[in-house]
C-alpha cells in the first residue's frame, strides 16, 4: 500500500473520533463502526506512521489511559468499598476492555510492525491489556480475593467461580502468561495465607491450651489440603 502524506493533527482526529464511536458501542450508547470505518482508520493510522510514529505511539498509550480513567476506573472505585461488587465489577468489564485493546491493536497495527519492534517498546495489545488496572487498584483487588479465600477458610460459602474469573483475568493480563500470575498474585494469595494463619494462631494461643492449638493447628492444614 503506498503510504499517502497527511497533516498528524488533521490525522489524529479522524482517529480519536473512530475511538470514541468505538468506545460508545462498548458502553451501549451508540452504533458499531461500520467496515469502511475500520479501513479508513487502519489506513489513517498507515498514512501517519511514516512520518510521525513516536507521536502516534505516544497518542495511542494517551487514548488507552483516557478510556480507563473515563470508563473503567469509575466504575471499579464505584464498588471498592465491597469486596463481591469490586469482583463482579471487574469481571464484568474486563471482557469490554479486551474488546477495545484488540481493536485498538488491529487499528494501529502498523506501528507494532514499523516501530514498535524497532525500539523494543511494549507491544499496542501488551499496552492497551496492561493499561486496564492501575496499581493502587491492584492491590484492591488482591486484598478482595484474600478476604473472600479468608472467609471460606472460617466455613462461610463463597462465589469460586468468581475468584476464578479473577484468576483467569491475571493470566490474561500477563498475555496468556503464568509469570504475571505467580509472580504477582499468587505471592499475595501466599502472604494473605501466612497473615490469616499466624493471626489464627495467635489467638489460639491466647485462648486454648496447647493440645487444643495443636489438635486446631493440625485440623486447619488438612482443611487447607483438601482445598
């Protein structure tokens, strides 16, 4: 394809509207992009690469960052408050989420070939997938799986199949790759069970004899291996 020249301003916003009608649908406020649409913005983002790619880079981690801070993050700081609802919340969009990274990704394909292998930047997936949780909500999400892991180990029913959700989540996050996984939230999973353990623990001691902590103690790892 012969690349045509284009003004990047003039470009950029032919763009930032295909987003923004994109990121619409996703929210059920408006029509899906059409085929021509998705061509012409492909074609625009063709056009631009040439000339203008470190911008065109940059533009594209900025319009990442605009849609989670406008559409993702309200919603998740909405429920933070509670454990289930910030779970369910963020299973809920993730799938939505997915669905703009993997457009985006096909939109500005051309920068991975061009520029992006070039510079050993992150991939545009890689940076629309890993852009969906910020850190500090991370760890929010961590410390609601801990809470609900601690409550079944006290025999409350708990949603698996939402911690599940999660779980699969983080390897996704991770592009398909389980060393997000372990090295992430599994490490926590592990510290959050040394923490209930060592306060369980601790309050046995001060409360029972020392062949009820250890019939306690003994009873509490099967229950752990059955698991």
């Amino acid at each position: 394809m012969e690349q045509e020249s284009i003004d990047f301003e003039q470009g950029w916003e032919y763009i930032q509207s295909g987003i923004t009608k994109k990121k619409r649908y996703l929210e059920g406020l408006g029509p899906a992009l059409d085929p021509q649409e998705y061509i012409e913005l492909y074609t625009t983002v063709y056009n631009l690469c040439d000339s203008y790619s470190q911008q065109l880079y940059d533009k594209y981690r900025e319009a990442v960052e605009e849609y989670v801070n406008s559409t993702v993050l309200p919603a998740l700081m909405d429920k933070d408050d509670d454990e289930y609802m910030l779970l369910q919340e963020l299973v809920k969009r993730w799938p939505n989420h997915k669905k703009m990274a993997n457009f985006l990704s096909s939109v500005f394909h051309t920068l991975d070939r061009y520029f992006v292998s070039r510079r050993s930047l992150p991939l545009v997936k890689e940076v629309g997938l890993t852009s969906f949780l910020p850190n500090n909500l991370q760890r929010k999400v961590k410390e609601a799986v801990i809470t609900l892991v601690d409550k079944e180990r006290d025999g409350e029913d708990i949603d698996r199949e939402l911690v599940k959700s999660v779980v699969e989540f983080y390897v996704e996050i991770g592009m398909g790759k389980m060393e997000r996984y372990e090295q992430d939230f599994e490490r926590f999973l592990l510290q959050g069970a040394s923490s209930y353990f060592s306060r369980k623990a601790s309050r046995w001691i001060e409360e029972d004899s020392y062949n009820d902590y250890i019939v306690k103690s003994e009873e509490c790892l099967e229950k752990e291996k059955g698991e």
